[in-house]
C-alpha cells in the first residue's frame, strides 16, 4: 500500500510516493492553486509538462451530487448518499438561473481552462468532458484560450444507455467531449479502431477491403468515428465505487491510448472516484490526481491501492 496525505500547496511533493516512475502524486486541494504549483515546478524544471489533462468539471446543473458509500453501523454495514460536489451557482444576486449563475460558472472554468494551458507541453492535449448545458459556452472560452477553433481537434459525442424517459422532450443521453491541441501541428494521436457493419449486414466483397463476420453480420475494421457508444458504469460492475458521476474506465482508456504514449504524464484536476489515474495505471502513464473533497481522494485512494 502506498501513503498520501493532504498537502498545502507549497508542499506537493510531500504528497507523491514511490511508485515505479516516482512520479505518480494525488493531492487532496484546490485545484487552481495546485495546477499553480505544478506550474511553478514545471518552469522550474523539476518536473515534465503534462501531455494530456482531462477535465470534467461540474455541469452546470444546478444541483449538488450525492455519491452512494458504505458505512459500519452497529448491525454491520449499510449504505447512505453523502454530498460528492457543488453544482449549484448562485450569482452576485444570489440567484442560482440565468445569466448571473452561467457568469459564475465561467468565472471557476476560465482560470482552469488557462491554467490548463499553461501545464501541457507543445505535443498536449486537452478533454473538457460536459453535456448540454454547458458546454457550447466552454467552448467559445476554450478557443480563445487555445488560440481559435483551429484548435479543436474533435467534439466527440459520447452515447450511453441510462435510466430515466421523457414525454416533453427526446431523452437526453449523451456527453459532449471537446478535444484541444495546445499547438495544432505537434499533438500526438494514434487512431483508435472500430468495427463498421455493412448496409444489410451483407458482404461488399470490394476489392482489396477485407470483410469480418460475426454474429450480427458482416463489417470491416475502420478508423473510429467521433461518436462513441459506450456503456456507463453499472450497479454491478467491477470498477464501480458507488461515487456520484463516475465514468467508465472504457471511455478514459480511449482517451488516454488516443493522445499518449507509455511514460507520458496525465492530469485530471477533478479527480473524483480516479477513473483517470486507473487508467494510466493500467495502461503504463504517469498521473496527477487532485480533488478537494476528502470522500473523493479516499474512494480514489481506495481504488489505486493507497492508503492515508
């Protein structure tokens, strides 16, 4: 088991533990002081710049998540909703609607956004990860930050089943991911394949294409699409920690084998459950988680095999 404790900003590197790079860190903080300081060591050169930070900030949604934990009672264990996070944005009004609530949103995203920047070498990449609500206007701030819509390499639309209809409105069941190159001409990326089934499910027989068969019919192997249907965590599942808004370990691994290479360094500054930091884990990346809410750093820590 490795150790972790919470830290003061000018003190991050009492919060890493050797691993087998001696580079992994989980730091329990404000996020913006805490990408401060790793700037700080960046340009001090004491440390890399990161190659890749996935960002999935609150969604504007105006209402706080509660995650689902266990706890020891005198019976033996049961569970109960705790608060994971804050959604809600009242303005200088105190209103939580309208375009007060939306300006307070901008005003925690922007610096982080700018921060972000800051953080990632020349080849980095940025995932804003957000749904309908916020994310057009993550958007136009993020293509100012980065230099223009140039520099938006992709919107991939993430597609889930989930519980939960409509009789208004088309059910929503989609997240918006953004994907920004620091500089447009040295991001790496690696495609990702995919089947892609043949109309009628029937062989083409093209010339020079070769054709798979599986139990639904016929396909070929394709460069993958910018819309991606993956399952969301389920009640059941293995990787589930029963924190509020936890995303499967199949999404952040397309990511993150997408962008980077075996060694490179990721960040995620909303670190929650650490499907982020498993990944790199899993996949041989280096990583930096940060959260501010303590039940959050002790699922992740949970999860790496750290302990307090």
């Amino acid at each position: 088991m490795r150790m972790w404790r919470t830290v003061s900003v000018g003190d991050i590197e009492n919060a890493s533990w050797n691993g087998t790079t001696g580079k992994n860190i989980l730091l329990l903080g404000d996020n913006l002081s805490l990408m401060a300081a790793l700037s700080r060591q960046i340009g001090a050169g004491e440390r890399a710049p990161l190659n890749l930070i996935y960002m999935d900030p609150p969604y504007f949604s105006n209402r706080d998540p509660g995650s689902r934990v266990k706890v020891k009672t005198h019976g033996g264990e049961s569970y109960v909703t705790v608060p994971a996070f804050t959604d809600t944005w009242p303005g200088p009004g105190g209103g939580a609607k309208g375009e007060d609530a939306m300006r307070a949103y901008l005003d925690m995203l922007i610096p982080r956004v700018i921060a972000s920047r800051e953080l990632l070498a020349d080849d980095g990449v940025l995932w804003i990860h957000l749904d309908r609500r916020a994310v057009h206007y993550a958007k136009v701030v993020t293509d100012a930050v980065f230099g223009g819509q140039d520099n938006l390499i992709n919107e991939i639309v993430w597609a889930y089943k989930s519980g939960g209809s409509s009789t208004r409105r088309f059910s929503n069941k989609h997240d918006t991911l953004l994907f920004y190159a620091k500089n447009k001409k040295k991001y790496k990326f690696f495609p990702q394949e995919e089947k892609s089934y043949n109309r009628a499910l029937k062989p083409y027989r093209f010339k020079g294409v070769k054709e798979y068969r599986d139990e639904y019919g016929w396909y070929t192997i394709v460069n993958m699409k910018d819309v991606w249907e993956i399952p969301m965590v389920g009640r059941t599942a293995a990787e589930r920690t029963g924190y509020a808004t936890q995303k499967p370990e199949a999404l952040l691994e397309r990511i993150v084998l997408a962008c980077t290479q075996k060694g490179d360094s990721c960040l995620d500054p909303f670190g929650g459950s650490g499907t982020l930091a498993s990944v790199c884990a899993q996949n041989a990346r280096e990583w930096v988680y940060i959260d501010e809410n303590p039940m959050a750093a002790e699922v992740a820590a949970a999860r790496l095999g750290i302990r307090k």
